[in-house]
C-alpha cells in the first residue's frame, strides 16, 4: 500500500490548484477524480442520451476507456483514445456532471477505476468521497472549504482564462446546484469525514494553503 493523501472539497474551494502543487513539491502522483464523471457526462452529451436513460448512462460508464496522462503542465485527458482535456471542462459537461455522478452504479464503475490508479503509489487524490468512501482509511485526509461567493468568484475567473464562456451568475447558480446535489447522493455525498483536518480557503492564497497542507503530510510523514 502506498502512501494515500485524500483531499476532498466542493467545486471553487481550491482542490484543483492547490493539489497540483503540492504533488510538484512532495514527488506525489496527483488524481483527480471529477475528471472520470466528467468525462462519462462527456459521452452522455456526444451520444445524446438522455439523463432519464439510467441503463444506458451505466452502459457508458462501463465501457468508457479513460487516461489521465500527468505532466507538470497539468493532466492531459483521453477518452476512448481521443484527447478530451477541454471538452470536459466545457458548459455542458459542467451543467450535468453531478446528475451524472449521482447514479449509483456509475460511481461504483468510477471508484473502482480510483481506487485501481491510486494501486501500489503515492498519491495525493481529490473529490468529493475520497476520505469517507475511496479511501476512508487515508494516510491523511483533508476538508478545503470556502464560502459559495468566494468560490463562485475564483471558478469565474479560472473560466475566463480557460476561454469558457459563463457569466458570474451562471457560475454562481451552477455551483449553488452542484453543491445541493453532491451533498444529497445517496452514496459518495460530499461530506466532512470524522476525522478529516478542515481548512477554511476563503481568506486564504493558495500558497497559503499549499504550505499548510504540506505541513499536516510532513508531520504525519514523521510518525510513520
Ligand atoms: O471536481 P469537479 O468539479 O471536476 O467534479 C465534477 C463533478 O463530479 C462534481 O459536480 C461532483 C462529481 N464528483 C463526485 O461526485 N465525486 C468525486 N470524487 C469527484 C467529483
């Protein structure tokens, strides 16, 4: 068994950013776990499947071949052997994603999959259930968090630099409704597992959170 860090957090809280630095600094393979429901909701929108369509949205799951090539420049995505890194980032995709990931039997096809990488190497892994459902016995697990506007604000910036054309309320509303629904799924809800160290990212830069982080995975190195 490797050594496990398990970030978990709702979208804009930072998990994206502050993850990729601290697996730069720390030799950690970084995986980010949105980025398999991402890329199922990716293939429910080519094949135009309906969100109703439970069977089909599980048969999609089943056979999506998904990479996630790690570079320091940030992951480069492919799916069914076609690069896929934009396209999953895009409106559409965002807007059904956590429908998608709401089906049970997707996210066990999907956790199966994160838990398979993660096999034998030392990872620092993100999402939404990895410290109370992935990897419930991690060697450490944290909460980011931040406050809706905080994070609406930095998703809409990130967006513009993307090129991803969403107004300040749309992204608002979006992450309003992915937050309601990741919180309520019947199984890999968002939630702050028992003994997971909370950190509130509102007021704080990202290097700020990048040394704490490393901090709590050092001391936690030491007493291995
Ligand atoms: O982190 P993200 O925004 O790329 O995640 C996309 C969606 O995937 C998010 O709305 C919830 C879902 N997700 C999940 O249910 N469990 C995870 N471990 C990671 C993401």
């Amino acid at each position: 068994m490797g050594f496990i860090v398990g970030i978990d957090g709702p979208a804009g809280s930072g998990k994206g950013t502050v993850t990729k630095k601290v697996a730069n600094k720390l030799g950690l393979i970084n995986i980010d776990t949105g980025i398999t429901y991402r890329c199922v909701a990716l293939k429910v929108l080519n094949q135009k499947i309906s969100l109703k369509d439970i069977e089909k949205i599980i048969e999609v799951a089943k056979n999506a071949k998904i990479y996630i090539d790690n570079t320091p420049n940030g992951d480069n995505v492919y799916l069914d052997g076609k690069n896929v890194t934009k396209d999953i980032r895009s409106k559409e995709v965002t807007k059904i994603v956590s429908q998608v990931s709401s089906i049970k039997e997707v996210r066990f096809i999907m956790v199966d999959m994160q838990r398979k990488l993660a096999e034998g190497k030392n990872v620092i892994m993100e999402g939404r259930d990895i410290c109370t459902y992935v990897f419930p016995n991690a060697d450490v697990k944290i909460y980011l968090d931040a406050n809706i506007e905080e994070r609406a604000k930095r998703r809409y910036k990130e967006n513009q630099e993307k090129n991803i054309n969403m107004t300040y309320e749309e992204v608002y509303e979006n992450i309003r409704k992915r937050d309601e629904n990741d919180k309520s799924k019947e199984i890999g809800a968002l939630k702050v597992a028992e003994d997971s160290i909370i950190i509130d990212t509102t007021s704080l830069n990202i290097d700020e959170v990048v040394d704490k982080i490393i901090d709590i995975i050092t001391l936690k190195k030491a007493k291995l």
